[in-house]
C-alpha cells in the first residue's frame, strides 16, 4: 500500500504565509496486488496468467472548519487478466494472448458512467535470421463505449559484434482515458 498526503494552493487568495489553515489537503492510497502462475508445458509451448487488482483512491479536504464544503471522494478500482502463450515455432516464438480490463469509478461526483471494459487479443513474432533478430506484432483493444482500436508494431536488430547491436523500431499506440483523466 503507497500512502501520501499533500498540501496546495488551491486558489491565489486562499494562501498567506501567516495562515497555513487555509490549506486544503489531498490524502491518497494506492493498493496494488499481482498474481502470475506460468507453466512449461513442453519444449513448444508454455502459458502463463496473470490476475491483478489496483485500488486508487483520492479525498481532498478542507483544514478550515469555516469552509463548509465536503471532502471530494474518487476512488478507481482496476481488475485485469492476461493470458499469454508463446510457441516455440523453427527457431521463432509466436506469442499469442488475451486481456480483459475491468474499471471502475466511485466518487462523490456524479459520473455518466461508472464503469468500463476492455477486451484485447494480440500476437506477436520473433526471432533471429543470421546476424539479423525481427519482431512483428499486431495488437486490437475493444474499449466499451469509447473506441476500437489496431496498433501495430515492427522491429529489426542488427548484431554487428558480439556485445553491440543497431536496431529500429516501429510501434503505435493507442490509451484511452481512464477515469482518473476525466
């Protein structure tokens, strides 16, 4: 558990250095847990899951009593699983796997919506030729009631010594925002 707690200016005429009560104050937690289990189960393909929760949770308050205002709650709850495989293919991997992302906010404020889901499936290839290692991967996301989305991703790598190598990448991306940004 990461726990802070800051103070900031909230306006310009709330602050004066002989009153540090009007102050008001943000307290945060984050808790984060993760469990993989991952198997070999022969010399072609191995698994591994991996289940994972967050919890983000935010109060801003007041330190005057004469601001009558209540605290401001949000708190996101963050539940994940992947699944990964990776086949052993003439000297290539192929790694292939599935996401699901579950989001949820609880706040004070009213939300349109207070939850979300994204479902992503992906593959990806590597492997060497001679002195040249490549990777080509392909990646879709289905985020609810925001966007689908296809990002793709490309790299060669050239090892001209035993301890140097060149390489180039390619990659797109795509985020959309979570609660916490809106």
């Amino acid at each position: 558990k990461n726990t802070s707690e800051s103070d900031f200016d909230k306006s310009p005429s709330a602050w004066s250095p002989d009153n540090h009560m009007l102050l008001p104050y943000n307290d945060a937690s984050l808790v984060v847990h993760q469990l993989s289990a991952s198997r070999e189960v022969n010399k072609v393909y191995s698994t591994k899951i991996n289940v994972g929760y967050a919890a983000d949770e935010s109060t801003e308050k007041e330190n005057n009593p004469a601001f009558d205002s209540a605290p401001s709650l949000f708190k996101t709850i963050n539940k994940s699983m992947t699944w990964l495989n990776d086949f052993r293919i003439h000297g290539q991997v192929v790694t292939v796997g599935v996401e699901r992302h579950l989001a949820k906010v609880e706040s004070i404020s009213a939300y349109d919506e207070t939850g979300r889901k994204t479902d992503g499936v992906f593959a990806q290839v590597n492997g060497e030729y001679g002195v040249f290692s490549y990777s080509v991967g392909l990646r879709e996301d289905n985020i609810e009631r925001v966007a689908r989305s296809t990002t793709p991703t490309a790299g060669i790598a050239f090892k001209f010594l035993d301890s140097h190598q060149i390489y180039a990448r390619y990659s797109e991306g795509f985020k959309a925002p979570t609660f916490n940004d809106l």
